[in-house]
C-alpha cells in the first residue's frame, strides 16, 4: 500500500516556530519517523513538503491514480484553499487530514476546515504522534 504524506505552509519551520504549539522537532525529524512506522506497517511513504500551494495542488495531481491513500496537513491552507479542496475532490482512495495543534481549540479561523465534506478522516492534537494514527487508520483500510 502505497501512502503519500503531503505538508504544506511553514511545515518545514517544524522545531523553530512555536514548540509550545508544534513540538521541537524538525520536519526531518517527522518524516524520519513517519518512514519508520509505515515500514512497521508494510507501508510504502512518500513525504513530501511545500511552501507554494500550487505545488501543493500538484503532489496531489501526481498522486491521484497512483496512491493508495493520502495523509494531508495542508497547514493554514486548510482554513481557505479551495484549490487544495478541489484537488481532493476526485480522490475514492481513503485520506486523513492531520494537524499537530489542536486547531479545534485555538482561535475560531483555524477551527474551519475546507477539507471537511470530502470524507476523510481527521486526527488534530496529537503532535508527530498524530501522523502514526493516519498511518494506522490507512492501513487498517489496505485493499
């Protein structure tokens, strides 16, 4: 099963930006262990990350028909990007959006999420921790 874990805005400053918010480790840090626990799991992952939304919207163009599921962190995109909403769209395999904050408990923009309604799961609050719960939910629904 084949996993395409896709971090969008200020992700790569993960260990620098608030790590009372978002822990004090790094983006390699997370995609390090990300890597470990699919292997666990007989997962193939592939990390990607990205500043620039169109890129963004592209990951998500070149894993449409090719992955088997989908972890997404969009970032503050998810509280506004309709082009990342769009580019979900027309996805039938299984995704789960992840943030590592509890963004249901902090302030009311980033309690809205663009991606609700397309039928993925969501795991919010849980730090890296958070990403090993998408990666289980994923392979619990293995074709």
């Amino acid at each position: 099963m084949r996993i395409d874990v896709l971090n969008g805005v200020n992700l790569n400053l993960l260990g620098r930006r608030d790590q009372a918010t978002y822990g004090e480790h790094s983006i390699q840090d997370l995609e390090t262990q990300v890597y470990a626990w699919a292997r666990d799991l007989d997962l193939q992952v592939r990390c990607r990350q990205t500043n620039h939304e169109g890129e963004y919207v592209g990951f998500l163009h070149q894993a449409l028909g090719t992955a088997d599921g989908l972890i997404v962190n969009p970032g503050a995109w998810t509280h506004y990007s309709w082009a990342i909403h769009d580019a979900l769209e027309p996805f039938t395999v299984p995704f789960v959006e992840v943030h590592l904050s509890n963004v249901d408990e902090r302030e009311e923009w980033r309690r809205q999420s663009v991606l609700s309604g397309l039928g993925g799961m969501r795991v919010v609050g849980k730090g890296f921790e958070g990403y090993r719960e998408a990666l289980g939910l994923l392979a619990e629904r293995r074709p």
